[in-house]
C-alpha cells in the first residue's frame, strides 16, 4: 500500500472538509426562511420641525400598496422603498436595509420648511432649508409667513436668505411672524411685539439692519414704550426713522 499516498488524499479531504465549514460559516441563513416581524422608522431630528411623523411614512407605503409585516425578506425589494418615499415631495432622502430577526428598518430624511409663502397672486407653498420650493399641503406647523408679490424665484432666491437670517437668531425668530414683500420688492416686517411695522428697504445688509434694530428696542423702546410708533424704518444707513402712532409725525433718531 502507498501510506503516502493514503496520507495524503486524507488530508487533502479534511482540508477540503474545512474549507467547506468555513465557507458556510460565512453564508446567510436562506432569506425566504425569514418573515418580515417589524418595521422600524427612524425620522432624522432636525433643528427645525418639520411635517412628518412615523404614521405618515406608513401611511405612504401604504398607499403605494406595499405589504411588507409577515411577508418573507427575501421578497420585499428595499430599493423599490427608497424610491416611493423618495417620490414624496415631504422627504429628501431614504435609506432602507434588513437588520437581524425580521426587521426592516427605514430612515428618513424629511425636507425642512423654514417659511410658508401665501402671495399677492394666490400662490400658497413652502420654502425649504435648502432654498428650494415646496408644495403646500394639508400639514400644518408653526412657520414664519410670507406675503405680498412674491414669485417662485423670489422665494428661492431672496426671501428664503432672508428667512433663513431671521431663523437663526432667536431673538428674531420669536419676534418676526410675518414678512410682507411691497411692489418695488422692498422688505416690511410685522413683529409679535408691539403695535408697529418694520420697514427693513431693500433685502440687503439684512444682518446689519436687525442689528441697529435690536439696539433700538433695547434703549429706545423700551423707554418709550413699545406701542409708541406705527412704523420704525431702518432702511438707511446710521439712522432709525420713526413714525409715531396717531400722528402723522416721522421723528429720527
């Protein structure tokens, strides 16, 4: 008998044995064995609030017909989620994968509203984070408005910077509740405080403008009462013109 031989077959079949172990080691359960038991939704927390909740985005797929509890995983197309709640004017991105156990998890991305536009021509619709329009909807949260002539590349272009300035002070962001855009484009604010309009002039060195503002309720009006004038103008440089409520007097200072 040829020992070396024999000796050498059995290792070559343990060798191979082994391989085989690990290679199935390595290989998923058969997918068709695992039932889809739980969806969960994880919504992205964004500074800002926006539409969605986790019954939405389940309200979405079902509209779009998708059973997916109870269903074998090796069935439900992740990629085919994405690309429905990706449809939805609502959300900016979707991400869907199976984890361990039957679960589908889902995370979402929502677009962000920062102002609702309601113009002079009838328009009604949003402006996002990103500048970007969006349609209205039968959602509703607590948005600063925007009135008056105002177009779709206007809202995009100027008044969402605009808002978007107004926002990130928090001073301002519970102040201003409303921003009315005049014919000639020129800014007018209407604040939660006070019985007065803001005129603000053209949108630009608007950071400047709020600015002097500010200093003006803070050792103006505050000593001469925050009902006193019916219209405050920072549209100049260096100066604050002042319109004194029931007479028709500008007083500068």
């Amino acid at each position: 008998m040829d020992w070396k031989k024999i000796i050498i077959i059995a290792l070559d079949t343990v060798i191979g044995v082994y391989l085989v172990l690990v290679m199935m080691s390595f290989i998923k359960p058969d997918e068709a064995e695992d039932i889809c038991t739980d969806i969960h939704i994880n919504i992205c927390k964004e500074s800002e609030e926006g539409f969605l909740s986790e019954k939405d985005v389940r309200k979405i797929l079902g509209q779009a017909k998708l059973s997916l509890l109870s269903q074998p995983m090796k069935l439900i197309n992740t990629r085919q989620i994405e690309e429905i709640l990706q449809g939805n004017d609502l959300i900016e991105n979707a991400e869907c994968y199976k984890a361990l156990d039957g679960v589908l998890c889902i995370n979402i991305k929502q677009r962000i509203p920062i102002v609702r536009v309601m113009a002079e021509n009838g328009d009604d619709y949003y402006v996002d984070s990103h500048h970007e329009v969006m349609p209205h909807s039968n959602y509703t949260c607590d948005l600063l408005i925007a009135t008056g002539h105002i177009s779709k590349h206007y809202a995009s272009k100027v008044l969402a910077p605009l808002a978007a300035t107004i926002l990130k002070d928090n001073f301002w962001r519970n102040q201003v509740e409303q921003i009315n855009i005049l014919e000639d484009h020129s800014v007018e604010l209407v604040p939660r405080v006070g019985e007065h309009i803001v005129y603000l002039g053209q949108p630009t060195k608007v950071a400047t403008k709020l600015e002097r503002l500010r200093k003006f309720y803070r050792y103006g009006l505050n000593e001469a009462g925050w009902n006193r004038y019916s219209r405050i103008s920072v549209e100049f440089d260096n100066q604050i013109i002042c319109k004194k409520n029931k007479v028709k007097k500008a007083q500068i200072w």
